[in-house]
C-alpha cells in the first residue's frame, strides 16, 4: 500500500500545472510560430527574458508570485508578467534611441490563478512592446497588429475593446480629493457601481459637472457615439487633451477596424498613461489580449500587447492533432535523401515490415521507404 502511494505520488504533477501531450503542444507551437512570423513582419524583433527575478514588494502581483530564496539569501520570484520585467530590460540594456520594437513568448506562473482554465498557476504569453516613441501612429499600429493576431488565429470576430484611463484618472485628480477616496471611486468605476459612485460623491462633496461627469463613466460604453458624450463631460483640459489623443488614434486605424469603447475601464494596472485595450468574442468571457501605453513606468515611452496562449486556443477551437511524418524510412540512408528533400522522416526501429505496415497505418504516414524504393503500406 505505502510503494503504491509512493508510486502514485511520483506520478502527481503540482495543481494548477498540465501535460501538453504531441496534438496539444503542437497547436501551441503553430499558433505561437504564426505570431511570431507576424510581429516579424512588422519589423518587431525577439527578445528573452530570465524566469527568475529579484522579488519585489512593490510589483503588482508580488502576492500571487511563486517566491524563493537563493543561497545568498535573497529572495527570487517566478516571472508572473512580462511588462515590468521588459521595463527593467529596456533601461537597462538599450541605449540607442527608439523606438525599439520588440517581441516575446514564454511561461508565467502565479500561485493561483483567478479565473478560468481551470485555474492554470502557468500560461503561456506571446506579445509586442515598442520602447521609445509616443505617438498616436504606434498605438494604432499596435491596435492594427492586435486585430491581425486574433485573425491568424481564426478569431477575426473578436472585437477590441479601448479603454482611456488617463481620462478617468484625470476627471478624478480633479475632485483633489485623497487618495484613498480616489481609490474608492475609481474601483466603483470600474464595477460600473452607479449607486455606490453616486453614494461616495455625494459623500465626498463632489457635486455639479464634475460629479455629473464622473457619474456618466460607468455608461460609456459602444461605438464611437461614446467619444462624443465624452468630450461633453471633458471637464478639465487634460481630459480634453486625452480624448484628442485617442481620436487621432482612431483616424489612423485601417479601414474596417472599429475597436468599442469602454471609458470606464479604469483600474486595469495603475502603470496606463494613455489608451487600454482588450479584446473578446461573444462565446469566450475572459480577455484574449490586453495591452496600453504606460509612458513613465519606469521608461519615457512605451506600449504594447499580450496574448494569452491558452485561452485564445480554446476561443478558437483551433484542431490539435498530433504532427504525422511524410515518410516512413527502412534505412537510415534513405531517411537522410528524403530529409535533405525537406521531408519529415521516421526511421524505422524493426525490419518487420507487417509491424511497420500496421504501425503506418495507425498514424496516418503515408509512405514506407528503403534502398530498393517504396514498400507498400
């Protein structure tokens, strides 16, 4: 009884941790491949970066990160999010001047794990930054190559969704209220709580176009008719300034991409200086991508995009099928001609041709090859 308990247990993988077995793994190596030919083709070029960090009290998922100590006795994390460590790369390592367009895929893992996907603690990331330059024509090109992703996938139904909490933040600055009021009315913000934002303004002493103004967030939401009933409630010229940007922005997209708008989108990370944006398709209720510009988190300028590998799999309902071999091969001369013709060969491990013939048909290969021709299958 105890061997099998010990045999089970060598068999347990951690929670929240999975097997990706030959026809799942090589979906995620299709899809992750076509993004990163199309981010190359934007001219984005790769980038790597450590799993391991130093920890950091202050990083907005220092509690949810995986943390160990070396023997020097620091304290490491697992890498829980790729922006601020492409953050700490960027002012560390590039010093010529921008922009700089960059790409990255890789692992991440959180102690536990929200929502979704039966709470995966490590996912797969694939996504863009460009450091150094602040402009309209980068975050419509980030918008443009966002909708280009999910159509690789098979999701050109996905509809991005953009979001400005500069305006939010900027309306709030100018209620002068403290902080931590501004915290609470910004998370029922961003609940689309109207009684509650109602209730603490009132509270507050926040009355006239301002409140009138705050209160009109949480009902910002649609097509461009948004932007209008925004700039009427644009109270203060930074707010007005932020919606200037997002519509230059909006001039420059390609034709055929209307992104909706969510004003109210507010907390996401604290780091957004200029537009938010995710994207979902009406079946699939978790974001499929996320991304913005964070001017000033650590770097002057700097914006980009994550999509998350998993969960745009299972929206798409791409095939996953293992990856067949074009050839079967009897010797390992024969293997090498047809592999140097660019074709996938097996080499055969018996010189039983029945066991081979069966073994063909079982996957699907559809030669049998040797020194003296092709076999029959």
């Amino acid at each position: 009884m105890e061997r099998d308990a010990r045999e089970e247990a060598r068999n347990v993988i951690p929670e929240g941790t999975r097997y990706y077995l030959p026809p799942e793994a090589q979906a995620r190596l299709q899809l992750t491949q076509r993004w990163r030919e199309l981010f190359a083709a934007w001219g984005y070029a790769p980038v790597e970066l450590p799993a391991l960090e130093i920890y950091d009290a202050a990083h907005p998922l220092a509690e949810r990160a995986f943390k160990l100590v070396d023997k020097s006795g620091r304290v490491l994390a697992l890498r829980s999010e790729f922006t601020t460590a492409l953050v700490r790369m960027a002012r560390s390592q590039l010093e010529s001047a921008g922009p700089h367009r960059l790409q990255y895929a890789g692992r991440l893992w959180l102690r536990d794990s929200e929502v979704g996907l039966g709470r995966l603690r490590e996912f797969a990331q694939v996504g863009v930054e460009v450091f150094g330059a602040s402009s309209p024509r980068i975050d419509a090109e980030l918008l443009a190559l966002a909708a280009e992703a999910l159509a690789a996938a098979g999701l050109e139904g996905a509809r991005i969704e953009v979001g400005l909490p500069a305006f939010v933040a900027d309306l709030l600055d100018a209620t002068g209220l403290e902080q931590e009021r501004v915290r609470k009315l910004h998370t029922a913000i961003d609940r689309k709580n109207t009684p509650e934002l109602a209730e603490r303004l009132e509270r507050y002493g926040v009355r006239g176009a301002l409140a009138e103004a705050l209160l009109a967030l949480p009902d910002l939401f649609g097509g461009r008719e948004v932007l209008a009933a925004a700039r009427r409630h644009a109270v203060s010229e930074r707010a007005r300034i932020d919606l200037d940007w997002l519509e230059e922005v909006l001039a420059l997209l390609p034709a055929g991409l209307e992104p909706l708008f969510d004003l109210g989108m507010a907390r996401a990370y604290d780091y957004y200086s200029g537009i938010h944006f995710r994207a979902y398709t009406p079946d699939f209720g978790l974001p499929l991508l996320g991304g913005g510009r964070y001017d000033g988190a650590g770097v002057p300028f700097a914006a980009g995009f994550a999509l998350g590998l998993e969960r745009v799999l299972e929206a798409a309902g791409l095939p996953a099928a293992a990856p067949v071999p074009d050839a079967l091969a009897l010797d390992a001369a024969t293997a090498r001609a047809l592999r140097a013709q660019g074709l996938a060969v097996e080499l055969a491990w018996t010189g039983d041709l029945d066991e081979l013939r069966a073994y063909a048909r079982r996957r699907g290969i559809p030669r049998i090859a040797g020194p003296e021709g092709e076999v029959a299958p």
